[in-house]
C-alpha cells in the first residue's frame, strides 16, 4: 500500500515539474484578461496601473477583478507574457464538473470546451 501511495506521489511531483519547465518563460507577467465564452464572458475593469497582478509589477491599486469575478460567477482567465511567449490559464470553479462552456477564447486562443473545476 505505501508504494503505490509514494509512486502517486512521486508521478504527480514529476508532471508538476514537467508542467513548471513548459512555462517558466512565460509567466514574467501575469495579468486579469477578458474572455468570451458559450455562458457569456467577463470584461475585467483595470486598476490604477493595469490588469497585472500584485507582485508582478508596480502596485496595482484598486484591482477588484477576483471580487468581481467571484460577484459575477464567471471563470478566472489569466494571461502571462514573457520571453518565451505567452500563454493562457482558464478555470471555472462556478461550474460542477460534468457542466461545460464552449469556445472559451482568451486573447484570441481558442481553448475550446472547458469543464467545470478544471484549470485549462
């Protein structure tokens, strides 16, 4: 019972690594980003310096977008920029796992269908 347990473990640590080397170039910034989707979309609102996340930046005053998300029910899409390119994150903790949304496209890249509680 505790190999399998410890091999559980370990396989998980090692898709986390592989998952954190895929990225890495691309998470210098890390910003709010609007969203289309089948259920509607979300429009964030800017704070005194932009859509960048605290600790990403200089200080972004007046930044309510999570509130206004959690407000709205809608899902949390996030873009990062950096060296390596850009990439897109995606999920809808408002949604139970067997609920869908359609064509949820972030800064023009279409992820498609994206499940509930899932991070896309």
């Amino acid at each position: 019972m505790m190999k399998r347990l410890y091999a559980s473990l370990h396989d998980a640590f090692a898709a986390g690594m592989e998952a954190f080397w895929i990225v890495r170039d691309r998470t210098e910034v890390v910003s709010h980003a609007a969203y289309t989707g089948s259920r509607g979309g979300f429009n964030p609102t800017p704070g005194t310096a932009g859509l960048h996340l605290n600790g990403f930046g200089e200080l972004n005053r007046n930044l309510f977008c999570t509130k206004a998300i959690l407000a709205a029910k809608k899902g949390t899409s996030l873009k990062c920029s950096g060296k390596g390119g850009k990439l897109v994150v995606y999920n809808n903790p408002n949604l139970s796992q067997h609920e869908y949304e359609d064509n949820v496209t972030i800064d023009g890249v279409n992820l498609g269908r994206c499940y509930g509680r899932q991070t896309y």
